[in-house]
C-alpha cells in the first residue's frame, strides 16, 4: 500500500506544462481545508474532501472520492450531486476509463475535452452523449492491492482545467491523503465504507420485511448481532445475500 507521504504521488498529467510549478495558490483556502478535514468520521471526511476539491480548484463544477475494487468496479463514494455518480457507473459498465486503468500508473490524468478524448473511446463516448460532462481532472489518493482511491473533478465545459487546475487539484490530493491516512489505514477506511453500505441495505429490507422504521431496523441488527456473537456487518451481509438471519430478531 503507498503511503500518505509517498514521493511518487503527485506526478503531474501528461498535459501539465509547468506553468504553475512553485506557486502558492490559494494557500489560506488550503490550511483551512486542512483543518476541516480533522476529526470527522470516515464519510464525513470524504465529502468534506470532494466539497472542498470543488470549492478551490479552478473550473471545477462536480467532485467525487471513488473507490475502484480490482480494476473492474468503479463507486462514486462521496459525490457532490448526480454527474459523477453517472461518469463512474460508465466506467464500470464499459470497463475502461481513466480511474479504471491510467490513474494507477500516471497518478494524474486530466481529459481535456471528453468529445475528442481518444485514450478510452468507449467510456468518452457514453460519457459525452450521456452526460453534460467536458473535462475531467483524476488524482490518485492512495493504491491497496488491486484497489484504488482517486479525487475526481469535473466541469461541464471543454478545457476547463488549466496548469493551475492541476497544481491546487495536486495540493488539494495531497491534504487529503494525509488526512484519510491520519484518519485511518486505507484498507480500514475501504472496509469502514463498504460496511456501511452492506448496513444500509440490510436495514432496509428489514424496514420493508417488518414495516419498521430505520432506527428499529438497526437495533434489531444489533440485538441478532449480540445474540450470535458476531459483527454487525456480518449479520447484515448475511442477509443482503440470503435473505435470512442466524436467529430470529424478535
């Protein structure tokens, strides 16, 4: 796994000329992002990351944290609307695009003009048709295993992100991988989120099984829980999958 601090992070996209090299771009907005990023949970912690990704970086219009299991499977885990949500659910289904593929190797990729984008034909030409999204910037967060954390930032217009873009999307990347570290190991904050979804789900079956609220479906997940002395994750995954529970909740 790479860590926080780890020196080839940052690389910059091919299209990066060096304008902005040793500037000091918006650095007040940035030591506040910093401090934002302190002490919040896990998902708390993403969405202040991709708000704050959209707030300081110039042309950006929509964020996202997503999470890439393998390769294959891109999920949007902290987006700041609709759009980037979409964008991710086309990567995956066309099994190419740039967090699927070049931000594992480039750390950086910046799509200038998703029209005339020719590195994943496919995936720009679903993405473009589908979607009013132009550019895109990506950066890569951290790398475990075959899975991948990356910042992704998008506009609406072609050639929205400049050299200067990239620059405080590259500052911006690396407060939040120390943050996500500080918080955290990756494979913890990977688990962290993938239980809450498995959860999530789980209450809402049990919600229209037994006509409850969401409060009364997760204690009746934790009282299962308690009585077979396993995780609470492990309950409901069980009954994501099979529909049944090792005891009865009632």
């Amino acid at each position: 796994m790479s860590s926080a601090n780890d020196n080839t992070r940052g690389l910059p996209s091919e299209h990066d000329q060096g304008e902005q090299a040793g500037k000091d771009v918006l650095a007040v907005a940035l030591a506040q992002m910093a401090r934002d990023l302190q002490n919040q949970s896990p998902q708390e912690l993403l969405m202040a990351i991709a708000d704050s990704a959209v707030a300081v970086i110039p042309g950006a219009e929509h964020g996202s944290i997503s999470l890439v299991e393998g390769r294959r499977t891109v999920t949007a885990k902290a987006p700041t609307g609709e759009l980037p949500t979409r964008v991710d659910e086309i990567q995956t289904a066309e099994g190419q695009g740039p967090c699927l593929d070049a931000v594992y190797e480039q750390k950086t990729v910046r799509i200038p003009d998703m029209r005339n984008e020719s590195r994943w034909p496919d995936f720009a030409r679903r993405a473009a048709a589908e979607t009013p999204i132009r550019s895109m910037l990506a950066f890569q967060l951290f790398v475990e295993a075959e899975n991948l954390g990356a910042l992704n930032i998008f506009s609406s217009l072609p050639q929205a992100f400049s050299d200067e873009s990239e620059h405080v999307g590259l500052i911006v990347a690396a407060h939040a991988a120390v943050a996500l570290a500080g918080s955290q190991e990756v494979s913890q904050l990977h688990s962290a989120l993938l239980s809450r979804d498995m959860i999530g789900v789980a209450k809402g079956i049990l919600m229209e099984r037994f006509k409850i609220d969401e409060h009364q479906a997760f204690l009746l997940l934790v009282k299962v829980s308690n009585r077979t002395n396993t995780k609470l994750h492990e309950q409901a995954e069980r009954l994501v999958y099979t529909g049944l529970m090792e005891q009865s909740p009632f």
